[in-house]
C-alpha cells in the first residue's frame, strides 16, 4: 500500500472554503481530513454537521471525520454521508468504545480510534483489532499550527511493532505538526496516512505541497 497524505480543513480559509476544497479536489490528497471540536473535550470548537454536509457536497475527496466531541455515539448519524470513509472517535472522550466503534462499523464506513500524546499504546492495545485506522496524535488536540511532539516517534514505532506481531490490517495515522522536517521520518516508521493542515494550506502551491508530501513516501 502507497501512504497518503489528507490536508486538514481545519487550517483552509472558511472565507473561501469552496475554492480552498476544489483546489484540493485537484490534488493528489487521499482524503480530507475533517475536526469536529464541542469545545468540551477539546479547549476548542471548530464546526459541526452542517459544515460537515456542505464538505461532503462540494469535495470529489472522501471525508476523513475526526470527532474531537464527547460521548460520540450520540452524533455518529450526523457525519455519515456518501463520501465519509471513515469517523475517528477518541479513546479518552468515552467509555463506550467497542460499542461505538461497532456502531460506526455497522454503516458502513471505516472506524478510527485516535489518542491524545499522553496516551501510552498499551492502553489501546485490546481494541486494535476492532479498528481500521489509528490515529497518533501528534500535537495535543484542539488547535491547528502546533509544534509536531517529538515522542510521536517512539510510540510509531510501538504501534508498527504491535500491530505487525498481531498480523493486522490497521492503518497508522499521524496528526498534527506534519510538515517537510518529519514526514519522510514518520512515513519510514511505518505511518500510513499523515494528516497535515498549515503546512498545506499556508504554502504558496497547496497542491505541490502535497504532491511532494506523497512522494516522500515511496523514497
């Protein structure tokens, strides 16, 4: 499998939202990566279903829906839309977990558990096999523009290591801070997809941003 790479809607000009995604509908960007914050269990709030359903309108990318929202099962409905490939809920914002990841699997759409940089793998470690997609997060959640968190490196290569030695499936992606310094590093760790939103959309060709960003993962 080619790694991928998903720019982050967070750090796109809302101003100008429909030119920032069709710019991207253009690129060679896998998917785009949505953060959905209530301003609960994040100390941010970013936008909700119905900026969700316009993305889902106006992107030939499927969505990449990153619930930074407490007790999620509540809300997993509002974000399935044809192009949704897949909805991440946090491990820390619930003690529903395999209930929720289960429910998301049952419409249809990939499942993603992310953790916070202060999470250890080991506590993750029994749902692994219940989802598709895992997600370090690389910066402490809820604002875009972070410095990337060294110690990401380390828990990289914990989870490529469990999850080899458990012969699955599941994908890693990284979060938060992806730029030029540490992409080819983290891709070489065995990240599969990076998430990456100044470094794109604040550069003068987005585009060739990305493009660059995915060949660094076939060196």
């Amino acid at each position: 499998m080619i790694p991928k790479v998903a720019p982050s809607v967070l750090s796109a000009d809302f101003g100008e939202l429909n030119k920032e995604i069709q710019l991207i509908n253009k690129s060679s960007a896998y998917s785009i990566h949505v953060d959905v914050m209530d301003g609960v269990f994040v100390p941010n709030i970013s936008f909700g279903q119905p900026i969700v359903k316009t993305l889902s309108l106006i992107s030939n990318k499927p969505l990449d829906v990153h619930l930074m929202i407490v007790d999620p099962i509540k809300f997993i409905d509002e974000f399935v839309f044809d192009n949704t490939l897949n909805i991440t809920i946090h491990y820390e914002s619930t003690n529903k977990i395999e209930e929720t990841l289960d429910y998301i699997k049952s419409k249809n759409i990939k499942s993603g558990l992310a953790i916070k940089p202060n999470t250890e793998i080991d506590e993750i470690e029994s749902y692994i096999q219940k989802v598709d997609i895992l997600c370090l997060m690389s910066v402490n959640p809820g604002f875009s523009g972070q410095n990337f968190i060294e110690n990401t490196y380390t828990k990289l290569k914990q989870l490529r290591k469990l999850i080899e030695k458990k012969k699955l499936s599941t994908l890693i992606q990284i979060d938060g801070g992806v730029n030029n310094t540490n992409a080819k590093k983290l891709f070489k760790l065995g990240a599969d997809i990076l998430v990456s939103g100044n470094y794109i959309f604040k550069s003068a060709n987005p585009n060739k941003v990305i493009e660059y960003l995915n060949n660094l993962s076939r060196n």
